[in-house]
C-alpha cells in the first residue's frame, strides 16, 4: 500500500521534500547572519541587512510553498487510499468479504486512513525541523570541529532510546489497533441494535458496562501505555540535550580566540535547534501509529484478494436456460458447530417461470441461492449459463443476468441507473402500484425519503429490482414483513406480471397458500433437494 502511495505521487513528494528541507536550512542560515552581524560595525550591518532580507523572504516563502504542497498531498493521500480500499472490497470475493466483517473495513477506511495520511501533514514541520537541525550541525561543525563530534555523540545516544522504546511499544499499538476495530462493531451496535438494547434494560446494561466500555478502555490503555514509552523516550532525549547544552557553554568553550562570538553562535543554535529536535522527537510516536495502521491496510488488503471484474452487462432477457449440475458448498454452521454441506444440487432454470424454494430455518436456502446468483463460487460441481462454464474469468459477466431482494436487503441512497432516461416517470408509476405515492417519490434518481416502515422499505427494494431490468429476479423472504393485503397483491399480480415479462422468478417463501400460483415447488432439507414438483396452474 505505501509503494502504490509513494509511486503515485512519488514526484510531488520529492519537490515538497526539497522545499521543505531548503526552508530549514534558510531558517538556519538566519540564524547564522544574526551571529554575524553582531559583530559588524555599523556600515557592515546596514549591508548584510540586505542579504538577511532576502534569506529570511526566501526561507518563509519556501516554508509556506512547502506546507501547502504536502498539505494537498496529505488529503490527495486521503482520498486516494479511501477509492483503493473501496475498489478492492468492491472488486473481492463476496465470502472472503463477508469473513471479514465489515467493522475492519469501516475502520480501514477512517481511523486508518486517516492516521496514514495525517503524517503527511507532519510531514512538512518534521523536514523543515530536520533541515534546520542538519543545517545547525553543520554550522556547529564550522564553529568547533570537536563540540559537533560531542553533538553526534549525543544524537546517537538519543537514537538508540527511541529504538528500546519503538520496540516496546509498537506491539502495544498493534494490539490497541485489534481492538479498535472489534470497537468499531460494537459502535455499530449502538444503532443496529438500538431497538433491542432499549427494549431490555438489563442487556442495555450489560452492553455497555461489559462490551462498550471494557472495548473503549482497552484501546485508551494500550495506547496511552504505548504514547508513555515513547515520551519517556522524548525526555530522554531533552535530558540529552540539556547535558549537551551544559558541557558546551560551561565546559567545553573556553578562553578561545573569538569566545564571544563562538558563545553568541552556539546560544543561538542551541535556543533555535532545541524547539526543533524536540518538535521531531514529538512527531516520532506518531510513525510508530502511522506504521501500524498501515499494517491494518495491508492486512486488509491481502485478505481482499481482487477478483476478474469485466463490468459486462448483459441486456434483458438474454438468456436461454441456466444449469446448476452437481453443485456443492460448505460453510460452518453456528447451531451445529460444525460445518455444513449444501448440495449435490442439480437444477435447471428458464425464462417466463415461477419458482417456489421452502426449508426450514437452516436448510442452506439462503446458501442456494448466493450460489445460484455467483456471490459464492461453488466448492464442487458447475454452473452453466446458455452452453457455457461460469468460472471465475466471467463470473462477474454472470452475476450481471440477477435482481434481487435479499432478506438483509440494503436500499442506496440513489437508484444508481447510469444512461438511463425517464428512470423517475417509471419508478413513480411503480411506486403507485405498490402503494407508496403517498409516502415517498422519485426525484432526479433518487427517493424522497427511506424513513418508512420495514416493509414499505421492502416495497421500495421491489421497485429498485423491477427498475433493473434483469431477465432473474430473485426473493428471499420478501413478503415476510408485507400485510395480508400486499402479499396478495406481490403473489397474485406482480409475480404473474414478471413471469408474462419473460423473467425467471425465484421465490424463497414459507406462504404455502400461495405456491400454486408458481411452476415448480423446491423443497431443501439439510443442505439436499428432497423433493421437486412441478405445479400445473389452472
């Protein structure tokens, strides 16, 4: 991830990098003319003032032009890796997705983020710092050969602090990293389960005394712990810095020719240096976080392998028969605590028919269906859609012949019909033949408002499915949460409509006193087809 970030703006980088590196070293040669003209006579200064002008113009300008530049590096680095993490989990495996959960991806794609591109905010202060320390060393290597070999020596020291403290307590960031992102999931809980929570005081209760806030202590310990080492570290290397002070002032400059002005020079370095060195040291933790949350982004990324993604759509009715031969899946099934095994599983499907699937709680429907419509790649067996193998080079081609209303269906905030004329003159007619005008209406691609009941929601999800145009459509408890009256309507006109449309229906559903009106009734037990019928409508 850093590599792709370095080679993308590799070049705004090194010309940010140069300019700040120069504004420091502008900044210390300030200094240096300061020390100079101390010991200028009157007509000497009203000359040099001249040339401090113009370096102290220069080394502002190169400042500012510097923190400008990685400042709009920074939010490009923001929103660049935002995009990058969301192509690859739009672009991965829906399983591998689903085993990741969706807090680290959340968490990946704000703390994580953010923590990455916010040292390119640093980034400025930290290199002009560093410019004015090399250029301030160098400038005391020039005043006295043997106090610059003392600077060194101390520096060194320094640095080996901050590698006994980096190595403690980077694990402590990795782990308050861990738990931040299983906080991230019980953040979600607080809204997902918000009706649950408030209808029960004692989990309300224990949610919040022994997930919460154990979660968010946690996370505030290791960090804090970590945070501690490191500024241990830092007065560490202040303490350093006050010694070296000490020894060069009252030690190590003596009756030397020109003490004055080697007293004056190094007073001045030192008072400029130190805020510096103490500013870098200050941005040192903040590598250590920077370096474990782009950890989290790699490990994300790897475990979101990209799969082929062709984009291709295929137009309405398209297609002739699709073939399910000897199909297997298996997943670990929570209730058994052990895994689960759908299939073998032969089926075929045609355009212009009405499929009824039935099963009891845990049968694999669900599965089936996520199988069928290529979210899960099959295990054993093959899927063949019009004479040819679906593997994954055109699985993505497949998926593109489906519609479906899933029972965790989730409703975007716009249609997202790209090329599309008229697209609200038809969800508007739809809308009023599910009953909906009154509630809600497609404005400029986008409905009115969500804030409806469960299963006028489910309504407006039927409305986005019929809008997609898809030759398979496909239901998974979807009259459920619908009144009597409605799932009248959904089973006795809209699934002839879609059937008299050409389209492949299926409908995973327990409302039996409606399957006659179906083609074919599928029965799923334990993860098998026990039974087949094919329905003879009246």
């Amino acid at each position: 991830m850093l590599r792709y970030l370095l080679g993308k703006f590799y070049g705004t980088l090194i010309v940010a990098a140069v300019v700040s590196v120069l504004a420091g070293i502008g900044s210390t040669t300030v200094i240096a003319q300061v020390n100079a003209a101390l010991s200028l006579d009157a007509e000497a200064r009203s000359r040099a003032v001249w040339v401090f002008t113009a370096i102290a113009f220069a080394a502002v300008a190169g400042g500012l032009l510097s923190s400008v530049l990685l400042e709009r590096l920074s939010l490009r680095v923001m929103a660049e890796l935002r995009f990058y993490i969301s192509e690859r989990v739009l672009s991965a495996d829906f399983r591998k997705l689903e085993q990741l959960g969706g807090a680290r991806v959340q968490a990946a794609l704000t703390e994580h983020c953010s923590a990455v591109a916010g040292f390119f905010t640093s980034f400025p202060t930290m290199l002009t710092d560093i410019g004015i320390v090399t250029a301030s060393l160098t400038y005391m290597f020039v005043l006295s050969p043997q106090v610059f070999g003392v600077a060194m020596a101390i520096i060194v020291a320094g640095a080996l602090g901050f590698l006994v403290a980096r190595k403690w307590a980077i694990p402590l960031f990795q782990r308050s990293s861990a738990e931040h992102d299983r906080m991230f999931s019980y953040f979600r809980d607080l809204t997902d389960g918000a009706k649950e929570l408030r209808l029960h005081g004692g989990k309300r209760d224990e949610f919040l005394s022994a997930v919460l806030a154990p979660s968010i202590e946690k996370v505030r310990q290791t960090r804090s712990r970590g945070m501690t080492i490191f500024m241990v570290s830092e007065a560490w290397n202040t303490l350093l810095l006050y010694i070296f002070f000490a020894l060069v002032i009252f030690a190590m400059v003596g009756d030397v020719p020109d003490r004055v002005k080697v007293v004056t020079g190094y007073a001045l370095l030192l008072t400029f240096m130190a805020p510096r060195l103490a500013a870098i040291l200050q941005l040192l933790p903040r590598t250590g976080m920077v370096k474990v949350a782009a950890d989290r982004i790699n490990e994300i990324i790897r475990d979101l392998p990209v799969m082929n993604d062709d984009h291709a759509h295929r137009k309405a009715g398209d297609f002739g028969v699709l073939q399910l031969k000897g199909v297997k899946h298996r997943y670990f099934h929570e209730r058994s605590e052990e895994y689960f095994e759908l299939g073998p599983i032969d089926l075929e499907f045609r355009p212009g028919s009405v499929t009824f699937l039935v099963g009891g709680n845990g049968s694999g429907k669900t599965t089936l269906l996520k199988v069928l419509l290529g979210l899960y790649p099959p295990e054993e067996g093959e899927i063949w859609l019009d004479g040819r193998r679906i593997d994954d080079s055109n699985r993505d081609e497949y998926r593109q012949i489906f519609s479906a209303v899933f029972s965790d269906y989730h409703l975007f905030e716009r249609l997202l019909e790209t090329g599309r004329t008229g697209i609200d003159e038809e969800g508007n007619a739809l809308l009023k033949r599910f009953h909906l005008e009154r509630k809600v209406q497609v404005q400029d691609g986008a409905f009115t408002t969500q804030a409806l009941s469960q299963g006028q929601r489910k309504r407006l999800a039927l409305v986005v499915a019929c809008l997609e145009g898809r030759p398979f459509i496909a239901f998974d408890e979807w009259a459920a949460d619908q009144d009597p009256s409605f799932k009248n309507v959904f089973y006795r006109e809209v699934l002839p409509e879609l059937r008299s449309q050409g389209k492949a229906v299926l409908v995973i559903s327990h409302d039996d006193r409606y399957f006659h009106l179906g083609d074919r009734l599928l029965r799923l037990e334990n993860g098998c087809l026990v039974k087949t019928d094919e329905i003879k409508n009246p």
